[in-house]
C-alpha cells in the first residue's frame, strides 16, 4: 500500500499518519492509534492493521506497511461489511 492510502476508510486516516503518528507520539498499546484522527474507532475492521502497523513500528521496521494492495484491502473490507467476517473465500478474494 502507498503511504497515502487510507487505512482507516471510515475516517480517511492514511498509512502515512499513523507512521508519523507512531514517529511522534510513541504509543505504548496499539489501541493508542485510535488517537489518530479516530482510527479505529468506526466500522472496526481497521483494527487489527492498526497492530500489524504497531508491531511494525515497535519492532523499528522504517516503513511500516500491509501485506495487500488497495484494492484487495477495500474488497475486504466491503466482505466485513456485508457478512461481519474477516475471511473472505479464496475465489472472492481474487476476483477483480
């Protein structure tokens, strides 16, 4: 994901945000990102990227980041959405 694309869709917190959220204000818990602009604090299912984020950035890797691309993170967020599940089937998950 660029750093400019949103983590947190239901508030437009951005990855780059919570980096620099993470650089300046050195949360001791995860849940501290909620700090953020409110990260977390809609929908829910942000939340566990917030840790990965946090982990990440705990573990002193630069550039914290999400193992997908947006447009994967967004058709998955529509499936919790819809269904309340954060596993989407591997057929659903790859379709375009």
């Amino acid at each position: 994901m660029g750093p400019d694309e949103h983590i947190c869709l239901c508030f437009r917190v951005s990855r780059r945000k919570l980096v620099n959220y993470c650089r300046i204000e050195k949360p001791k818990v995860a849940s501290q990102l909620s700090q953020c602009h409110g990260a977390g604090t809609g929908c829910g299912w942000c939340v566990p990227f917030l840790k990965m984020i946090f982990e990440q950035w705990q573990k002193g890797e630069a550039d914290p980041d999400l193992p997908f691309s947006m447009d994967d993170y967004a058709r998955r967020r529509e499936w919790y959405k819809d269904k309340g599940e954060r596993t989407m089937p591997e057929e659903d998950r790859n379709a375009k």
